[in-house]
C-alpha cells in the first residue's frame, strides 16, 4: 500500500471520527469522500459502517447517562423491521433515485430548520409516528447506507435538547448501521481486506471521536443545532451532486 494511500485513510479516519463523536453520525460524510480517492466502493462501503461502529461504541461510555432512552426505543424497533428490508430492495430498486430523494429532503428542511426563528415542539402521532420515521430510516439504511437523516431531522422538529437528539442519533445509527454490516458480513459482501484497513484507520477514528467529543460537550443546545443542520446541508449536497452526476 503506497504512502498517499495511507495518509488518506488515517485522514479519512481521524475526520470521520470527529464528526461521528460532535454529532453522533456523519462518518460517511466525511470519510468517504477521502476514502473513495484510494479506494474502491467495494471497500470504502464496508469500512464506513466498522468505522461508523468503532466510533459510536468508544463515545458511548461518556455519554450515555444523558441519554434518555424512552425516546430512542421507538426508533429502534421500527429501523430494525426496516433494515431487512431495505437490504431485499437492493435487487430491485435504484439507490441513485433513493439518494437524490433524500438530498433534495435534505436540503429542503434542513435550510427551513435553520432559518425558522421559532422554536419547535411538535407532537405530532407521539410514540408511532417516532417508530414509522425509524422504520423509513432503516429501508434507506439497509438500501443506500442513509439511516441518519429522517430520524435527524425528526428529532430537530420535536424540539428535543442536546443530549436527546444526540441519544437518538447515535443510538439509532450504531443499530442500524452494526445491523447493516452483519447483514452484509453475512452475505459474503465483506472482503478480507477491509479487516486489515479497519485495523490502520482505528487508531485514526478512536483518536478523531474522542476530539469530537470533547467539542460535543462544549456546545450548548442552540450551536449543536446549528452543527447538526449544517452537517445534514452538506450530506443533503453532495447526495443531490453525486446522484445528478450518476444519472
């Protein structure tokens, strides 16, 4: 493996980690957009979710007596019904459409959360209607990699604080995304390599979520916010870009 190779993937690691340790979610965000300069699809997909993984475990310690884990259950369960089935649609359904469809979400409510004023508390369908939003993140979850944005973006509607819009970012997406690399371990979709870039980029991604973390707790409720929106504008751009690009 030559040097750039290297350098990139510890890169791709370290920034990865950081925003997964900020905000919960994000390593696709970051990595694979440096990852996929050195490395095929094939391997940077798989290495995103042990990654996605390593990170949200190692933060989890610190964090999880804020957590209020009467909300994240809901969301559980419907994106574990829901994984299953997005990984069946593969076969059959266009991620390309699945990505654009999202990004343009994405990118609608995202930039209307960030220039509403007033603060949300919406209640709307209470406990099923957290479930049917975490079942829709588990379909694209398990068809496109893209389990964070419909329950973020939820979270951001309810008007929940910092601590339970975070419990449910990384809870949900630790699931969904360690449910989605079983699944695709188990279906031979793995290669034995990505094992051994797993092993280099961990020091990277353990080092990066404990630096996101440390900035996590220094935010208060509002500037959290304004991460979380402006994290999901990005993720919503560049789903739009690479999507119009594709087709």
């Amino acid at each position: 493996m030559e040097t750039l190779t290297y350098a990139l993937l510890l890169l791709g690691a370290l920034a990865g980690g950081f925003v997964s340790g900020l905000a919960g979610f994000g390593t696709a965000l970051m990595a694979l957009g440096i990852w996929l300069y050195v490395l095929p699809p094939s391997l940077a997909v798989p290495l995103v979710l042990i990654c996605s993984v390593i990170a949200q475990t190692s933060t989890l310690p610190s964090m999880w007596k804020s957590f209020d884990l009467s909300l994240v259950w809901p969301f559980l369960i419907g994106g574990l019904i829901g994984v299953p089935l997005g990984t069946m649609m593969i076969a059959s359904a266009d991620p390309k459409v699945f990505k654009l469809s999202v990004g343009v979400l994405i990118l609608i409510f995202s930039s209307a959360l960030y220039l509403n004023k007033r603060p949300l508390a919406i209640k709307f369908g209470g406990r099923i209607a957290d479930g049917a939003i975490g079942f829709a993140g588990g379909i694209l979850g398990g068809l496109a990699g893209l389990s964070g944005p419909l329950p973020i973006l939820w979270a951001n509607i309810r008007g929940w604080n910092k601590h339970e819009r975070r419990g449910i970012f990384q809870l949900f997406n630790f699931t969904v995304l360690a449910t989605a690399l079983v699944l695709q371990t188990a279906s031979g979709l793995v290669e034995l390599k990505v094992i051994w870039l797993a092993l280099i980029a961990f020091p990277g991604t353990l080092i990066g979520a404990w630096a996101g973390a440390r900035v996590y707790h220094a935010l208060n409720d509002k500037h959290f916010g304004d991460v979380v929106l402006g994290l999901l504008f990005v993720s919503g751009v560049t789903l739009v870009w690479n999507s119009v690009g594709a087709l």
